[in-house]
C-alpha cells in the first residue's frame, strides 16, 4: 500500500495526494510488485534497495547510492506481538530514504507505530518538506517507542511477580519467558540503532542543520536509556524467572506433600476394615450389635492420632 503526503509550505496544511511532488513524504507499507515498480521508475532506484527492506531480519544501518543521489537509513523498529495467553515484543526494519533531497520515502513490512502519529498530526513541529528534522524526529519517536514498550513489560512482570506465591502451572513462566525474548529482541535492536544515530550525528550523511542538532542528541539520549533500561529489566525477569521456577517447585512439592499426608491418614481405616473383613474370630464383638459404631471411631482415633503427628511434623 502506498499513500503520498504532503504539507503545503504556505498554508501548514497536511494533505493527502495522488501524485508526487517535491516535498512529499510516500509511506509504503507491505509493499506489491506495483509499488515496487512505481518507486524504482520515478526515482530510478536500484531494486535492491527495497529488496533489502523487504527482509524481516535485515539490520540498522545506513545505506547510500551517490549516482542517484539516494540515502537510505534503516532502524529497528518494536511491535506488539499479541498470542493467546501472553504479549511480546518483536521488532521490524524500517527504511528512511531521503531521495535527491526532495522526496523522504518510508518503507515497512507492517503498519507502524510511529508514523501513524505522524499521520494523526500528534507530532509538533512536523513539515514534510523538512526532510532532516523529519528524519530525526522519525529515530526520536522509535527511541520513544522502545520506552514505552519497555514500560509495558515491566508491568507483566510486576503482575507475574503479584502471582508468584499462589504459581502451580506454566502459564505465567512461559510468559515470562516470552518477555525475556522481548528483551532481548529489543536490546540487540537497540544497539544497532545506537551505531545509526551516531553515524548520523556525523553530519556528513545528509545535509545537517543547526537546528536540528538537538533534536538528534535528545534521540541519542533517549536511545542510551532505552538500552540502560532494557539491560536492568533483562535482569530483574532473570532473577523474577528464577525464583518463579523454584516456587512453582515448592508449591507442587507442598501439594504433593500435603495429598501423601491425607493418603497416610485415609488409609487407616481401609486397614482396619480390611483387618475386621477377615474370616478370623472376633469373640463377642462379632455378636454385638454396635460393633460397627465401634469399629468405626476406633477408625476415627487412629486417623486424628495420625493426623495429628503429621500435622506437627509439618507434613500435613
């Protein structure tokens, strides 16, 4: 799917077209055949460079092409992945290519985050025509992102953690260990970005503003303390994942403990009626008419008397 957009210098407006012009921003998501001929054809680029995007697990980095005049910014970007009894986080490339200084072009496998806020006007200060400032804010918003994600994961393990006393099944640990493969999705992805935005920081990748310098220390920052942050949540879920497997050992042990004492203390009456079914004398009991009543609290004494020394051996 391809959409063209646009924000007209003279009236700030933020319209939607149906050809280029210069100044426009084209957002490609899940790119056909169709758009991938419509791109190489107007901007003459090299197949190549959408090849690369359209692999899931390519990696951050800068890419450019001098004889067309074409650079090409790849980052990391997160998205939410729902199952059925848990969330993760994944990542996705995202490719930025600023093409003869006239046209930025965005290029994703699936909808993203970040330039739907763009698209809704949430973002201060967003003119499509400033292709720099525009690049930047895109990495200052993915840094964002990442932040918020992180966030996010950090409340499933504080509420893993609230049920962490009462754990006897999977469920809750595979979560977790869902989240730790979120983390580590998210630092690898984050590294990389790290290395793009310092690369892009040099200024002699496209033409640099003063302006703008800021705006990409701030997205350099922000990035630092998503990875700080990841690296410290990585270690807390370790050691939340560890005492998480060694309590749901104790729980089930408890249990198992606790059905053993009630077998023990079950089992006693089933001997002595087993003992009293034999084809042995009983002597006047066997002619008594309240032997069963008998016969039955004795079964009674036996099992608190058992019961209570299990109880006290904490067995029970």
């Amino acid at each position: 799917m391809l959409k063209i957009y646009n924000t007209d210098i003279k009236t700030g407006s933020f319209d939607l077209l149906k050809k280029i012009r210069k100044g426009c921003w084209i957002d490609v998501v899940n790119p056909t055949l169709e758009d991938i001929e419509f791109l190489t054809h107007s901007f003459h680029m090299d197949a190549s460079f959408i090849g690369y995007i359209l692999d899931d697990e390519e990696l951050p980095r800068i890419d450019y092409d001098d004889e067309e005049d074409i650079r090409m910014i790849i980052v990391d970007v997160p998205v939410r992945e729902k199952k059925k009894k848990s969330s993760s986080v994944a990542t996705m490339p995202l490719a930025i290519l600023i093409i003869k200084d006239a046209y930025i072009v965005t290029v994703s496998l699936q909808t993203c985050e970040i330039l739907e806020d763009f698209k809704q006007g949430k973002v201060k200060d967003f003119y499509t025509y400033k292709r720099t400032r525009f690049t930047i804010q895109m990495l200052y918003k993915t840094s964002t992102l990442y932040l918020r994600h992180l966030r996010v994961l950090s409340k499933e393990i504080e509420k893993a953690e609230g049920r962490m006393l009462q754990a006897t099944s999977n469920d809750d640990l595979v979560n977790l260990l869902n989240i730790e493969k979120s983390f580590v999705y998210i630092t690898t992805s984050l590294k990389s970005n790290e290395m793009v935005l310092e690369r892009f920081l040099k200024g002699n990748f496209v033409t640099f503003y003063e302006e703008d310098d800021e705006l990409l220390e701030d997205a350099i920052i922000e990035n630092k303390q998503c990875i700080e942050m990841a690296d410290l949540y990585r270690e807390i879920l370790k050691s939340t994942t560890d005492s998480y497997a060694t309590i749901i050992s104790n729980n089930l042990n408890s249990i198992m403990k606790f059905l053993a004492g009630v077998t023990i203390v079950l089992s006693i009456p089933t001997m002595v009626s087993s003992f009293i079914g034999m084809n042995v004398p009983l002597g006047p009991l066997a002619d008594y008419e309240g032997s069963f009543f008998i016969l039955s609290f004795i079964s009674l004494c036996l099992s608190l008397i058992v019961a209570f020394i299990l109880k006290k051996k904490n067995m029970l």
